[in-house]
C-alpha cells in the first residue's frame, strides 16, 4: 500500500473533530495509489475517503476539490467534498493538506465489458458538458509541458531505440500545438486520469467516478484518449479493442458528437495520452521518492501502447 503520511487513531480523531460528521468508527488505509494517502473511513454519520495530499499544495486543492463539487452539484456521480465548521474543504492534517470526501458504492473492474465501457463514455461525455461553465482555470498537470520538462530526465534510463522513440514522439506532439488545428479543440477541465481503477461498478451500473487530482484543463479529446486507451485495449499487448471502443465512442457521441477537427486529430491524441502515462511510469521507477510501500508501475505497458498507437490507430468518421 502507498502511504507516505502514517495517521494514528487518536491524530485522526483530533482532525476529524472539526468536521460535522460524527464519531470515529473505524478507518484503514486504501491498498491503491501512487500519489496521495489514502484511507477509508467510518463516522456515525456516514463513509468517507479522506484523502493526505503529497504533491499538491494548498493553492492547487481549490482547482480539484472545487470540480469535484461543481460535478456532484450537477449530477455527476463522484465524491463531493466535505465542509469543515468553517467552509473550508481542506485543512492541514500531521503538517499536510487534507480532504475529506463522500465514498461512493461499488468497485473498480478489471475486465470491463461493452455494457460497462459505454457507461463510462457516456458519463465522460456528461463530465465535459457539465464543465463548460466550471469557472477555475489550472493547467493540467501531466500536460505536454510538463512531458517536455521529463523526457530528458528519463533520457539516461532508456535504450537508443527507446531514446529515439520518445523523442520522435514528443516532437511531433510539440508540432501539432503550433498548428492551427490545436486551438480548435473544445477543452475545458477534465479528469486526465479515467483508468479503470477510478471508476467504481455497483453491480453491473456505474456506481461513480473518483480522483479527480490530476484534474485539469485540457482538450476533452485528449481525456477521452486517456480512457480509452485504458478501457479499450489488450492488457498484453496495448492494442485497441474495437468492440469495447466503439461502445464507449458511441455512448460518448450521443451525449456529445465529435467536431470534424477531432476526429482528425484522434491518431495523434491516443499517441500524446499514451505518451504521458508513459513518461510518469517511466519516472516513478527511475526518480521515485519516499514511501512506506510502493511499488512503481510496470513503463512497459505504455510503451507498448505507444509504439502500438505510432503503429496503427483506427481513424473516427464525423
């Protein structure tokens, strides 16, 4: 389990004790994540997730917590954060900032069908449209600055052909955003990180989405190639699965269809999507930091989805 912030009964307790939600029950750390500590818990009042944040500040939380709620508000199921006695949605926990959020029904699955993938593109769709009028602006986080800003600290880490790959890659990302194509993408802020863990099934209905932290504002064809390149694909070998595809486009264009300039640009966003997840697998093995347990992901997955998406992509009719 990643935890970075060890929290005791009795620290936990004290934090709780600003928050209108009752008596401490029970609380045990989340077996997932990589960025954030994480825990499950019970109050008389109800269950939680409270959430120690390790990279982000106290200056980015309004960005994410404040989405959280604008979806919640708009009838997007994910966690909507808790207020403490004084309206804030975040605090200070063992010298960290802190949150504390509903905990939403169901599990994450591991083998998806095309019932549960066009769930997921009709709640990604229904996610972009309510954004529309979110009014805070944050730039994503894993976005192709910050790709640029990584490639060359991986660099000594990677085989020439890796090497040569990465950078053939990121350049021709680079050379879309100078054309005038890039700026014709409807963006807004997204999710950036709709793998299958962050989507939770209550029996075969979509119980919710969670982890908005990478949350930030990008192009909505790029969130989409973030999911369905987690979504849609062959665990083996990173290729696109054309059933569970075409269910969750479906679902997603008939809550919002796709521009002509989108589909377009559809190769070249499943490439930067696989790109990114890449390079942050690439760089928790290879520059990690302290943590009680963890285990870094496996850079090998998206590379061979990068390498399979270079290789051939399905284009999108308008």
């Amino acid at each position: 389990m990643a935890v970075f912030t060890e929290v005791s009964r009795a620290e936990l307790t004290q934090w709780l004790a600003r928050y209108p939600v009752g008596e401490l029950l029970h609380f045990e750390g989340i077996a997932s994540g990589i960025e954030n500590t994480n825990y499950f818990v019970d109050t008389a009042a109800g269950r939680w997730v409270l959430t120690v944040f390790e990279r982000l500040g106290p200056e980015q939380l309004p960005f994410h917590l404040g989405l959280m709620r604008h979806l919640a508000d708009r009838g997007i199921a994910c966690p909507k954060p808790v207020a403490d006695r004084n309206g804030a949605l975040s605090s200070v926990l063992l010298g960290r900032p802190a949150a504390l959020v509903s905990r939403l029904p169901g599990r994450s699955v591991e083998h998806p069908d095309r019932h549960q993938c066009a769930q997921v593109g009709s709640i990604l769709a229904r996610m972009h449209l309510a954004c529309r009028d979110f009014p805070l602006h944050q730039p994503n986080p894993r976005g192709l600055d910050w790709c640029a800003l990584t490639a060359p600290q991986v660099m000594q880490f990677l085989t020439p052909e890796q090497a040569a790959l990465l950078h053939t890659e990121l350049a021709a990302q680079q050379a879309f955003e100078q054309t005038a194509h890039a700026p014709q993408l409807p963006a807004s802020a997204v999710h950036a990180d709709l793998f299958r863990d962050n989507v939770l099934f209550d029996g075969s209905d979509l119980g919710g989405v969670i982890d908005f932290y990478f949350a930030g504002i990008d192009t909505w064809l790029y969130d989409l190639a973030v999911t369905c390149n987690d979504w849609c694909i062959d665990l083996n070998d990173g290729s696109l699965q054309t059933d569970r595809l075409d269910s969750l486009l479906a679902a997603y264009r008939a809550v919002r269809p796709l521009t002509a300039v989108e589909c377009e640009a559809w190769p070249l966003m499943l490439r930067r999507a696989a790109l990114r997840f890449w390079l942050s697998r690439l760089a928790d093995l290879h520059l990690p930091r302290p943590a009680s347990l963890l285990t870094p992901k496996d850079p090998a997955h998206f590379e061979r989805i990068v390498r399979a998406r270079h290789h051939s992509t399905p284009r999108l009719a308008h």
